[in-house]
C-alpha cells in the first residue's frame, strides 16, 4: 500500500490530505517503466559486451575450427608443391633429356588463370583473407596438374617415337661376328689396296666367304640397290629415317628389292667380291644427315663394352684397306 501524503495549509493551520489523479498516477507508472526499461536496456548491451551467447559462443567455435582446418589444408598444400616442384624437376632434366626434347618454358608452367572478380564471392567472409589466399593456391595447383598432364601426353608421344627410332637405328653388326674374327679395316686414313695411296676410308670392312649372310643393321627401307662392276659393285642403301642411312656394297647377289621395307637383323643379301675389291668382303658404311660418320659407334646392341674395346682395337689397325 502506497504511503498517503499530506500537505500544511497555512491558513488554517491544519494539513490536508494530497489526492493524486488517475493521470497522475498514470504518468508516474508510466516513469517507472521507462527508467526501469532504460536501465535493463543499458544491462542488456553491458553483459552482451561482457559476455557471449550460447550462439555466439558456438560460432565462434566453428570459426576457430574452420580456421585450423584451413591451416592444416595450407600444411598439406605445401606438401602437394613439394611434390610438384620434384615431378616438374624430372620432367624437365630426366625425361625430356631422355627423349632429347626441350624442358617445358617456365612461363608456360606459371601460366595465370581467373580473372580480378575470381574471389570477389568470398570478400565478405570475415577470414577471407586466408579463405582467398588458400583458394588460390589450389587454383594454381590444379593450373600446373593441368600442364602438367599435357607433358606426360607429349612424352608418351615421344616414348613411342623414340621406340620407333631405336627400332630403326642401326645397332648390330652386319654379318655374323661374334669373335670379331671378320673385322678388317676400320674408319680413317688406309693404304688403298689397287691406288697404293693413303686415302680416307669411310666404312669398315669385314672379311667372309662369298655368299655370307649380311642383315640390315635397323629397321628401313630399300631406298637403293645397285648392280655394277664398278666402285662399290652390287650394293644397298637402306633408309632408317630419323636421318640415318646404311650402305652395304660389293655384294654378290641381293635378297630384297627397291622400296621393301625390312626389319633389323633380316638377310638383305650376300658377301661378294664385286666393283673395285681385293677379295671376298662387305664394305659398310653408317651416313647420318648426309654426312657419313664412323660405324664402330653403331654396334651397341651387339657388344660388350670389352668387345666394343676390341673392336676399336682391330678396326683402328694401319695397313691397306680391301676396297
């Protein structure tokens, strides 16, 4: 109950009671409302400010969490260049090298992607800072997987032109000589067996009975073959491609025709003493580019690295040559 008050009339020297009006009242209700509205308001914003919800304190959980696992992926992202960076090494200096190709130009593999707007969606994430920097890491990873993959496309490619190349290189000698007891003259300056001067000798010469097997030497075409009495006598030349050719002459007779393909080791013919010979041999020649060049260097499918010594030994012997 509220307290009555009372108020001194000092004209009569007595008090009388004060009645308050229901608008009074009313208004007075009204103030306590207000002050005390104001107040919890004031409370309100203090504690929010002192202290989190349940909700926010839930959120912000998840954001320390979401944060941590972005870190971790960072960690593994840095492991995932690292092993980039070591593919990119041997495929630049081991693979390509291999196959005798150019390493992949560093702008190529730094290529940009996106455009400017690429992470404008993730501007207003309150870590996007690390969001956007993340983002484009993985962008620039799957950029070089990319370009990657197209190199091991182009090796591949290059893997099976390289079998086809090592199928046609002339690798083994062109008759049988497993003691190396058929080389004769080899490459360089020798006494010529009818001129009796030194003259250069472009080939190497090996000894056997007339009608001895003689094998192509790679893969090719019969790109020539020649009947004469003369110079090289009956002779072949084998087109490899790749640039290399073989030339196999004084011949006694022939086992293929012009424009036959042939396969290494096949019989194209047989040891003669035709054209301007001494006796019974095969003369062979190796042309690369036009340019004949030393055929000891093309035996490496037949010899051991004592045979090839040895072979170098007979062949580098100084006397006359048999053609």
């Amino acid at each position: 109950m509220g307290k009555i008050k009372y108020k001194f009339n000092p004209e009569s020297l007595s008090y009388y009671k004060i009645e308050s009006s229901f608008r009074q009242k009313a208004l007075k209700v009204l103030a306590y409302f207000i002050v005390f509205a104001v107040n919890a308001t004031i409370g309100y914003f203090i504690y929010s400010a002192t202290f989190d919800s349940p909700k926010e304190k839930g959120l912000k959980r998840q954001i320390s969490e979401m944060n941590l696992n972005i870190e971790l992926f960072n960690k593994e992202l840095d492991k995932i260049e690292a092993v980039m960076g070591d593919i990119q090494q041997r495929d630049d200096n081991i693979y390509r090298t291999i196959f005798e190709a150019e390493p992949l130009n560093y702008t190529v593999r730094e290529a940009g992607f996106g455009g400017t707007f690429r992470y404008k969606d993730l501007e207003n994430l309150d870590n996007a800072k690390m969001v956007i920097s993340t983002a484009k890491r993985l962008d620039v990873i799957k950029s070089k997987l990319v370009i990657q993959s197209k190199s091991y496309d182009e090796l591949m490619k290059m893997a099976i032109s390289k079998e086809k190349m090592n199928a046609c290189t002339p690798s083994i000698q062109p008759i049988s000589n497993k003691n190396l007891e058929r080389t004769a003259s080899g490459w360089g300056y020798r006494i010529h067996p009818i001129y009796k001067i030194k003259k250069f000798h472009y080939g190497i010469d090996f000894t056997a009975p007339t009608n001895t097997e003689i094998y192509a030497t790679g893969d090719g075409t019969i790109e020539k073959v020649e009947s004469s009495h003369r110079g090289y006598g009956n002779s072949i030349i084998v087109n490899h491609g790749y640039g290399l050719k073989t030339l196999y002459a004084h011949m006694d007779h022939f086992n293929v025709k012009q424009g036959q393909k042939v396969k290494r080791g096949q019989v194209i013919g047989y040891v003669g003493n035709t054209g301007l010979s001494t006796a019974p041999h095969l003369h062979y020649e190796v042309i690369h580019k036009g340019e004949k060049v030393n055929p000891i260097n093309y035996f490496f499918n037949d010899l051991t690295a004592n045979e090839f010594d040895r072979m170098i030994e007979l062949s580098m012997r100084p006397g006359q040559s048999f053609d």
